[in-house]
C-alpha cells in the first residue's frame, strides 16, 4: 500500500505540473482526493492492514494528501494570475487614443418658461407651492365654485378614476388646499406651476396633458388694479417692455369679476397680421377677482378678505415668446427641436 500512495503521489504531481487549465486541474483534484478518488480508495483498504502498518500507512497517507492539495493550491493560485494578466491585458486601454465627444444636454424650454415666471413672481414675493396631481373631486371643482351639476365636471371632460377621485383638469385646487391649510386668517401669495389633465384630442394647440401655473393673492384690501399691475409688470419682463396689455370681460365660475387678458401683437406692434388674426392682440391667460364663495369655502371672510387669481399655459407662452407652431413638439422628444432653445 505504501508503494501504491507514493505512485498516487508521483503521477499526480506529474499532472499538476503539466496542466495549464483550471477546469482540468479541478477535474485531477476530483479523480484524486474526491469522495470516489484514486486516494480514497486506497485508504479505504487500511482496515486490512495490522495494527503495526495502520499507523505507517495512515502517516504516509496524510503526507501524500497534504502534498497534493499543496500542488493543486499552488498551481491554482498560478492559473488565476496567468487568467488575470490576460484578461487585463484583453481589457487594456491605449490612452493616447482621442476621446470621444460627450453631447451637452440643456433644460427642456418648457422646464426654462416654468422656472423663468417662478423666478419672475418669487421676485415679485409670491411664493411657490405644489399639490398632488390625483385629486378628489370637492377641491378640483366643488371648493372652487364648480357644484355637482356644473358643465365643467362632465365625465367625459376629466379623467375620472372614481366617483370622487380624478386627474386635477388645473393647479387651483393647490390654491383651495393653501388657503384652507391657513385657516381663513393669514393673507395668501403664491403661485402653484404642475401638469394637468384633460380629455382633448391631440392636435396642433391641445393636448390631454399640459401645465399650467395659477397665481392667488388674498389679503386685506386687494383690487383689481393690483391685478393688472401684476399682470402687465409680467407681461414686460417675460415679453419685453413694449408690450402692452388689455382686460377683456370673461366669465370662471371661481372669479368675479372675470377677464381675459391679451398682449400687443409682437409681429405687428398691434396693427394688425395674420399672427394676431388682424387684431392686434393675443390672448395669453385668464385671471380674475376671487369669487367670495370660494373665500367662504375656504374659511375667509368675504368681507374682510378679497383677492385674485389668473392662470396660464406655459405651453402657450413658450409658443407666443420663441415662435412654435405645433404643442406636440414638446412631448415629441425631437433632439433637433429641442437643441434650438438651448442657449434661449
């Protein structure tokens, strides 16, 4: 047996050597120290040897297991160097290569029209708030003056996720939430931008989802020519100091008065084009004082509290101040579109 231990020995040795594989010298591992192993085996047969030879052969065993499990390591450790010296050099960069170029991306021009009318009304004191887009039908409509039978709450014109939850249709019920949050008692300054929802037909100047930003102002002695100042000192420093503007009666359920408001016409200067369709002005938002039911709903004194509101599309501003004609070029993700207004 002890013959038989010392050739286990110098075979596999032999292959260890000479084996430049790592599944190979796992494989020689297996056929030798394995649990059906050459080596295994051979000790198996011990039980057949006299007491004197037992302890011989079981020294002589041990030596000849911990040899080969020392080569196999050894040679591993070997194959794993060689293996990762390859792989470093497959992986090799030459760094004398030139680089690629690396496109500079800028803000969507809707993001820099949204962030350009907060920063303008931030420096005006207002500030800005936000509020979720899934809504519950009592502030979308109900707080603002819009009851249970009004038009405006038409299935068909919102989406509705359950009879008293929906997409938000515009950014006032912020306004509602705000002012309810206050107690009635605190004067309100704020303008509230966020993505709204409504079942339109996809076309040229609509879209079921678009943004909006509403502004509120409730305090002690509001009017309406605080509104128009506000509106026109927005209209200069968004439009340029040549434009001019005008109130036109209108009618929201949640203002009173209510009017639409237009700028001169930036084509002509307001005599008249094919832009302004011979008016000489463009409609560019709608505003208003606040309805007093709305200020009760909210838990303000009518008589002590007044206020105002307006609204507008920065989608429609953006298209007015930088010329595009189409509202789908927003959402299209055309980097050639996009690219035009980096530098805006």
């Amino acid at each position: 047996m002890k013959e038989q231990l010392e050739a286990i020995q110098s075979e596999t040795l032999e292959k260890i050597k000479h084996t430049n594989d790592m599944k190979e010298l796992q494989q020689i591992r297996v056929a030798i120290l394995g649990k059906k192993g050459s080596l295994t085996s051979v000790l198996r047969g011990m039980g057949k040897l006299s007491k004197e030879e037992r302890p011989v052969v079981g020294e002589i065993a041990n030596a000849v297991r911990e040899t080969i499990t020392a080569a196999i390591d050894d040679k591993n450790k070997k194959l794993e160097q060689v293996a990762l010296e390859a792989q470093l050099e497959k992986e090799a960069i030459d760094v004398t290569l030139p680089g690629r170029p690396v496109q500079i991306g800028g803000p969507h021009l809707l993001t820099k029209i949204v962030e350009e009318i907060e920063d303008l009304f931030i420096g005006m004191g207002f500030e800005v708030r936000e509020g979720p887009e899934v809504e519950t039908d009592y502030y979308n409509f109900e707080a603002l003056n819009l009851p249970k039978d009004h038009p405006a709450r038409d299935m068909q014109d919102s989406f509705y996720i359950t009879n008293e939850l929906l997409l938000r249709t515009h950014t006032s019920p912020v306004q509602a939430r705000t002012m309810r949050s206050l107690d009635g008692n605190q004067p309100v300054k704020m303008i509230c931008p966020g993505k709204v929802y409504r079942r339109d037909t996809d076309d040229a100047t609509h879209s079921h989802q678009f943004t909006q930003i509403e502004g509120l102002l409730v305090d002690k002695n509001v009017r309406m020519s605080d509104l128009k100042g506000i509106l026109d000192n927005f209209a200069k420093k968004m439009f340029g100091n040549d434009r001019e503007i005008r109130l036109r009666p209108s009618f929201f359920p949640f203002t009173e008065p209510s009017v639409e408001m237009d700028i001169s016409c930036k084509v002509c200067g307001g005599k008249g084009c094919s832009v302004c369709k011979k008016t000489g002005w463009i409609e560019i938002l709608g505003a208003g004082m606040v309805h007093p039911k709305v200020l009760e709903m909210a838990g303000y004194n009518p008589k002590e509290y007044t206020g105002f509101a307006f609204g507008m599309g920065p989608e429609r501003i953006a298209m007015l101040k930088y010329g595009v004609d189409d509202i789908r070029q927003f959402y299209t993700n055309d980097i050639r579109f996009l690219k035009q207004y980096h530098n805006a």
